[in-house]
C-alpha cells in the first residue's frame, strides 16, 4: 500500500508544515511602498496634518480674512503653502483642529513670482499674515522616476511571478504508479 498522501509521513508521524515562502514578504513590501509612495511620502500618514489644494483667488481670500497663519514659497515649482490658523481651521476645512492635525496648509498654484512676492510683502504689514518664506527644494527625482516606471515594474513582476508558477520541471507534480 502506497501513503504517499498520507499528511503524517515521517518517523514520529508528525504533520508536515507548510516552507515559508518569500514571495509574501516580498509582496508586502511592494503594497507599503506603494501606499507610502501615493500617500505623498508618507506626509498623509500623520506627518504634516491635513492638506487641501485651492486657487489662487482662493488663496487671496483666505489671506484677507485673516486665516493665514504663514506662508511658504517654493519657487521651483511655482506652489505655495499657506498654513492655517488654528482657530480657523474649521472655515477653511470644515473639520476641527483635531481632524486635520498640527499643521493644516492649503495648497496654492501661482504664477508670477514678483506679483506674489508684492501681495506678500503688504499683507504682511497689514498684519494679515504673520510670516512668509521662500524655500527652494524640489521633488525627489528618483521617487518621480520610480512612480512613472512602478506600473511597467509591477507588470513585470507580476509576469515573472506567473512565469515561475506556470513553468514546468521543477515544481510539478510526478505520476507514478
């Protein structure tokens, strides 16, 4: 008689656990860089406190009702971010100051520079903005690259995955009798 599907194969016929597989922990650290990379660096997942992107008209309103805390430039890439007021946070995001987190921005596109930098400079002797800055970073090249190529990569991956499992030879069953 053939115990060949026999669980307790063995001296002292204990079950055979399932190998530890790779591919799981691979595959896990695929889906947290994904979520890592579209949650905005991980600034979404408790780091800056709540965003909201708004027009520069928008912005300007804002601005002369007094919810602007402080105002950061960046001039490479042509945004700004105001930082609102906690007393204010509910007009801006309808949400309270504990939803949205310590330090709720908006996010502004602007166009010129010296029109910005202008409007600034006299609001801020209005006392309608406390400070304003200018910082010159820009994005990370390499997560740009990287989040423009992850669908050809994931396709790759998933084809080799497949490759493997659907290849003969080595992993297939035998037939015996």
């Amino acid at each position: 008689m053939n115990n060949n599907n026999n669980p307790f194969n063995g001296p002292d016929q204990q079950p055979k656990m399932p190998r530890f597989n790779m591919n799981w922990v691979y595959a896990i650290v695929l889906v947290a860089l994904i979520v890592l990379f579209l949650s905005g660096g991980g600034e979404a997942l408790g780091g800056n406190g709540a965003s909201q992107q708004a027009t520069y008209t928008r912005f300007k309103e804002y601005v002369e009702k007094g919810y602007a805390q402080s105002v950061v430039v960046n001039k490479n890439e042509g945004t700004l971010r105001m930082y609102v007021k906690a007393k204010n946070v509910r007009d801006v995001f309808n949400m309270s100051a504990k939803q949205v987190g310590a330090h709720p921005y908006v996010n502004v596109d602007f166009g010129s520079i010296d029109e910005l930098d202008k409007y600034l400079t006299v609001e801020q002797q209005k006392g309608k903005i406390v400070d304003f800055s200018y910082e010159n970073k820009r994005g990370n090249d390499l997560i740009n690259i990287l989040l423009n190529l992850s669908p050809f990569i994931l396709m790759a991956v998933v084809w080799i995955f497949l490759m493997r499992r659907w290849g003969g030879g080595t992993g297939g069953a035998a037939c015996s009798m």
